[in-house]
C-alpha cells in the first residue's frame, strides 16, 4: 500500500483517543481568536475587497457582518487568522496548522451538519496527516522554500474534511491527491500579503478537494511519492522516512510526540526561542548601558527572517532584531505595539542598530527545535560585561505550555474581548452543531 492510501485509510478509520480533547479544544480556541483579531488587518480588508464581490454566499466571515460562499469563507478566515501570524506551529511539518484544518471545516459546516465530536475526529486526523508528510518529505521540503502550511496544510486539511463527511479510504485518498495538485507556496512571499493568502488558499483547496472526492472526482493516488509527483518535485523523502512515518501513524498520535506551539506572540515561531531568552534577561539588562546585541540560531530559521533593519509592520514580524529589542525594551511583543510601530519607537530602534545575528549549521537538519543546539542572545554592556541565554523551546511549546490563564488574556489582548468568553469557547467540543456555536461566538460584542 502506498503512504497517500496508508494516510487515506487512516482518515477514515482512525479512533483519536479522548485524552488529545483537551489539547485540540484550547488549539482550535486559539485559533478561532486569532481569525476574529486579523479580520480588520489590511491583509484581510484587501483580500475580502477583491472576492467578495465573485464569491457571494452564506458562509460567515467571522468578526464581520460579511458572507460568503463556502470555499470564499474558508480562504478568507483562515487569511484573517494567520494575518499577524498569532496561530499555533507545529514542527515536524513546520506549519500553522489549525489555521488551515479549522477554517476548511468550519466551511463544511455550512453544508453538512457537524458536532464538535465530529470536528474533534477530523482535527485529530488532519494534524496527523500534517505531521506524518513532515517526517516522510523530511524538512527539505522547507529548507527549499516551500511554504508548508500551504503545501501539506492543504493535504491535512482535505484529510480532515474527509473525516468529517465520513468519506470511505478510497475516497478520502482522491481527496487528498486532489489537494495536492493545488498544494503550493513560497517561503520566499513572508513578510508579504502573500503569506497569510497561501495559507487562505490551502483551507479551500483542502474543503474543495474532499467535496469533489465526495461528489466522484478522483485523483492519481500514485502523486505523493511518484518522482514526478509531490515529494518527487518538492521534497527529499525516501522509501525509509515514508515508511517509518507510515508506522508512526496513530501510533503515537503526532499531537502527543510533538505538541503545539501555541503563541504568545505576534511574530515569527522562529524568533520565539531568542524572545524567550530576552524576556529572562530582561530584569538583569540595563538598557541604556547596553553596547551590542548578538544572536545565533541555525542557518535555515535566519533564511526566512531577512529583515534585520524593518521598515513595515509585515517585516517587523519576521525581523530577529526588532522582535528581541521589543521584548527587552518592554517585556512583550502585542498586537497593539505591531500596530503603533513598536520598531520606530527611538529605546527599540536603537537596540535593533545594535543587533548582529549570527547563523550555526544543523546538527541534526531531520530536528525543527534540536535541544542539542538551542538558540543563544548575548547582550554586551559598556563595563565590559556580557550576559547571555540559551533555549531550546520556547514559551507556548509543549515543553513550556501556556496556562489556561495566558491564552485567555491572549484572547483578551487580541480581541478585545472578556477572557471568560474563552473559558467559554472552549467548551466547543460539546456543542451539537458547530455552525450555530462558532456563529454565536463571532456574534458577541468585543468589551
């Protein structure tokens, strides 16, 4: 049996067990308050501009009073929601997850009834599905500048989708060969609108995929792995790694061997381990003594952070220096300090003048976080002093999860809502339609 009919059976069958509910109601909160914070970004106003007027129907656009058709909805939500990159990572895949799986399913809830049990099954299966390709395509695929979110992202999400109609092997396979002929995105496009709209893109093409499976529309289930296909063109996997992550299926689950990252903050995972450390060392750093910034991290996280001197709010996000000088100037890197231009402020843009990055080659290029290696800031002063730290994972992973309390108050931050309603929203999984719950939801009034 090939890996894409391995994965295709595995979404049809698959029992996720009831002790990953948890992990999978805080993710899809967390997300949900991340489509309803971008729905006003100047990514989100634009793109809903431009198809809104082709793509008329009844599906919500989350915080707003928009609709649209189905397949609309799910690219536009899921652009709303990745706009100032606030949603969970994960990472042998390298992607952003749920903002891809949860708006292709809560677009087929506007077609087909569905309970939060039946959303719990199928965002088990499509994160699976995510991880597994990870390890089977290896993180070359990345490395190359393939946008994963994108790529396997619409792949998971069509596995997802196939879940949740109850589609058979044979059909969810389709699915999933379908996506993958739409599968597409650069890394190259970060600090663009294009970042957020590939990731838009793989929502619909991943609801699309598995209502035309459902429909007959078929696929070549030979594309994953055919040397003219998927992995042929854009990845590096061989016959072990497709074959061991194949083993792995289910077994164990991918959400309990890796977790989520769920952020805390509005920028770049990349950045997260060196913004850890520059929020430990920020009680010792008296900034004005301070005469040199250093960082190092591995070659291919610098690649996709170019922007060590930003000039837009976009490549703010994706700057090392402006983020760590944020962190250490006030503590925290909010939504509110990413629209003020917190790297024009005259104590940050003079840290970030002061900021050299260095790179490392991977010890272990197979590892997205290799403890082995972690990242390292060292902060000089005038008196011929250096303090410095390392970490290998940073805050919002599994190794330092957020509290409940945290990622209420990071609802609360981003959306201007009572962090009670997360307590709330969390309690999705036991809602008997959840069309009508996540409507509710983006119904209430921000405080």
């Amino acid at each position: 049996m090939g890996f894409l009919l391995q994965l295709a059976h595995f979404a049809a069958t698959a029992d996720p067990p009831r002790r990953l509910d948890r992990t999978v109601a805080q993710a899809v909160a967390d997300c949900f308050g991340c489509i309803l914070a971008g729905t006003q970004s100047e990514v989100a106003t634009t793109t809903s501009n431009a198809l809104l007027p082709v793509g008329a129907g009844g599906a919500p656009l989350y915080g707003s009073d928009h609709q649209a058709a189905p397949g609309y909805a799910a690219l536009l939500n899921a652009v709303s929601g990745h706009a100032y990159d606030l949603d969970d990572w994960e990472e042998p895949g390298n992607t952003h997850p749920t903002i891809v799986i949860l708006p292709a399913l809560l677009a087929l809830s506007q077609t087909t009834l569905l309970t939060g049990q039946n959303v719990l099954s199928a965002y088990c299966v499509g994160f699976e599905v995510i991880c597994r390709l990870g390890e089977a395509v290896t993180l070359n695929h990345y490395s190359r500048g393939f946008h994963s979110t994108a790529t396997l992202g619409a792949i998971g999400a069509a596995a997802a989708c196939s879940r949740a109609l109850g589609l058979k092997p044979e059909q969810a396979g389709h699915a999933m060969a379908i996506a993958i002929s739409q599968a597409s995105g650069y890394t190259m496009q970060f600090g663009s609108h294009v970042k957020p709209l590939q990731a838009g893109c793989a929502a619909r093409a991943g609801f699309e995929a598995a209502v035309m499976a459902r429909a007959g529309a078929t696929g070549n289930v030979a594309v994953l792995e055919s040397d003219r296909g998927f992995n042929g063109l854009m990845g590096a996997g061989t016959d072990v790694t497709f074959c061991l992550a194949g083993q792995k299926l289910g077994d164990p689950w991918a959400l309990e061997e890796y977790g989520l990252l769920i952020k805390p903050w509005p920028s770049c995972s990349y950045i997260h381990r060196l913004m850890t450390i520059a929020l430990r060392l920020r009680d010792q750093v008296p900034l004005a003594e301070v005469s040199r910034l250093h960082a190092t991290m591995p070659v291919f996280h610098k690649a996709i952070l170019p922007f060590d001197r930003p000039a837009s709010r976009t490549e703010a996000l994706f700057s090392v220096p402006a983020c760590v000088a944020q962190v250490l100037v006030s503590g925290n890197l909010t939504l509110a300090d990413s629209a003020e231009g917190f790297w024009t402020r005259p104590d940050v843009s003079r840290l970030i003048a002061l900021t050299s990055v260095s790179t490392v080659a991977p010890l272990n290029p197979d590892l997205n976080y290799d403890p082995a290696q972690p990242d390292r800031l060292e902060v000089h002063l005038r008196d011929g002093r250096v303090l410095s730290g390392t970490c290998d994972y940073p805050l919002g992973s599994r190794r330092t999860p957020m509290s409940e309390a945290q990622l209420a108050a990071k609802y609360q931050s981003i959306t201007g809502r009572p962090p009670a309603e997360f307590s709330m929203l969390l309690r999705w999984p036991e809602a008997p339609d959840i069309a009508a719950f996540f409507a509710n939801v983006s119904r209430r009034k921000a405080s």
